[in-house]
C-alpha cells in the first residue's frame, strides 16, 4: 500500500517555537489534510503567539496553541474523536508530557485534559529533523491569552450558569456504565447528554450526600436531565469566582439508592462501595 492510502484522511498539526521571550511564546503552525485520491493540501498556517506566565512556557504555549487550533479555529473535525489526528510538536518536554511520560503534578499538565478527552485517540510525534513549516497562501496570524485554556473543553448547558468541563476520568465512568456499551465516540456522546435543555441540579437524600461530601467536597452538586446518568462536579475557582463546574465522575441513578447499597453491602461504609 502507497504513502497516500496509508494517509487519506488523516490531518497533520505541525507546530514549531520561534521564539520565546518573557511571556510570549511565538510558533509556527500549519495544518496538512490528506484526503482520499487527492494530493495533501495545506488548509491552515501561520503565527501564533501565546501569552503565558509560569515554568515550561514553551511545553504550555505548544499545547495551548494546539488546543486552540482544534478547539477554536477547528482545524479537526472532532467528530472524529481523534483518531485521524496527528501532532507534531518541537519540544521534547510538550512530546514526554503529552503521552504520559511527565508525572501528573507537572505544570504542564493541566493543559493536556482536552488531548484525553476530546480527542482521544490522536498520535504525537516529536519533530527531530526541524522541517521549516510550510506556509499556506493566506497564513494567520493571533494571539492567544493562554488562562482560557481550561476553558477549551468545556460544554455549555442551557440551564447551568456556569461551563462545564469533562474530566478524563468523568469520560472513563461515563464508558463504563453506559447502557448501550462504549460509544464509538464518547466524548461527542457525553457532550449530547450534557447538553440537553432539561439539564438540572438534583437534591440527594441527606445520608448519601454526606458520603458524597466525604468523597468529594462541600460544594459537590449533581446533575440530571431525566436519564439514569448523574454528573457528579465540583466547582473550580479563579480570582475567588467560580470559573466552571469540573465533572469528576458519572454515576447511575441506582449508585445513589443508600438503602440499595444497604442491602447489598451490609454497610453504609463508603469505604466498601464508594471506590471508583
């Protein structure tokens, strides 16, 4: 099998630090589509510079330009679910900390929630030959304030005031204990359900939102739209504002029976049931 079959279909991020000065990161970008019986093409290119403060600015300002590529200018279609997807990056550190291999505490990490969730399944690459990036007719040039980042996974809920965000491991439980088995997209199937107008925040029994508490926070809340699925999220604050609700896991509607789980366990120990 040629080159070209083996490539239809898939899209190529390519990103490259510039320059890095103070607390602007420069890159260039482009993004090279590979479609079926046709010679690849460069839809998107150009400059961009991010404006972040903190360690490992050039890890962060990479990750966040391709987050924004994808999330904000769409080069990808995300119904895809990644899989089509490839991302060449410049920097060693951005490569070691997108497949895994930088521990979790690592400031850079946080920037790679929309990679596992969103876009799962996309293949990273670390540039070793320093191929210029090759510039399409009409390039662009932006800026990006990189403190909206968290915000590029977010789902917007009619009825919620604030954005909500999917964790990785919300995406986990929510593939586990779908009733139809694991969608084929999951990210794209959770936001359908988050999104849905009936959305609201429901009130638990009194023992089982302690046990809730312990398990989370005080200010823990969960969500429903009328299906056996519960979003269970906590709050994030910037600036002592909340910014957006994090969904930190999903539960079925029978999780939440205490006299259930009475019956089951022998216990209310949330110890011996509460352990996903």
């Amino acid at each position: 099998m040629d080159l070209e079959k083996l490539r239809a279909g898939k899209v190529e991020l390519r990103l490259a630090i510039v320059s890095c000065k103070h607390n602007f990161v420069k890159l260039a970008f482009s993004a090279i589509y590979y479609p079926v019986c046709k010679d690849p093409h460069i839809k998107r290119s150009g400059i961009i510079t991010v404006l972040i403060s903190g360690p490992k600015k050039e890890v962060c300002a990479e990750l966040t330009a391709a987050n924004w590529l994808l999330s904000k200018e769409k080069v990808f279609n995300d119904k895809k679910n990644g899989e089509n997807l490839q991302i060449i990056v410049s920097h060693k550190e951005t490569y070691m900390t997108a497949i895994g291999q930088i521990a979790n505490h690592s400031p850079a990490h946080r920037y790679t929630q929309v990679f596992r969730t969103r876009f799962a399944g996309c293949e990273w690459l670390l540039e070793t030959n320093n191929t210029p990036i090759i510039q399409a007719e009409k390039p662009i040039r932006v800026g990006i304030n990189a403190a909206y980042e968290d915000l590029y996974n977010a789902v917007f809920c009619p009825n919620i005031k604030y954005p909500l965000v999917i964790s990785e491991h919300a995406l986990q439980r929510f593939c586990i204990r779908n009733d139809g088995g694991i969608p084929k997209r999951p990210w794209l199937a959770m936001l359908r359900m988050l999104s849905k107008s009936i959305m609201k925040e429901i009130e638990l029994p009194e023992e089982t939102k302690q046990l809730i508490y312990n398990k989370h926070n005080q200010e823990t809340i969960i969500l429903n739209n009328g299906s056996a699925m519960h979003f269970v999220c906590t709050p994030v604050y910037k600036q002592d504002k909340i910014r957006f609700l994090m969904i930190v896991t999903v539960y079925l509607r029978g999780y939440f029976d205490l006299k259930e789980r009475i019956e089951t366990f022998g216990t209310v120990n949330p110890k011996s049931w509460l352990n996903n």
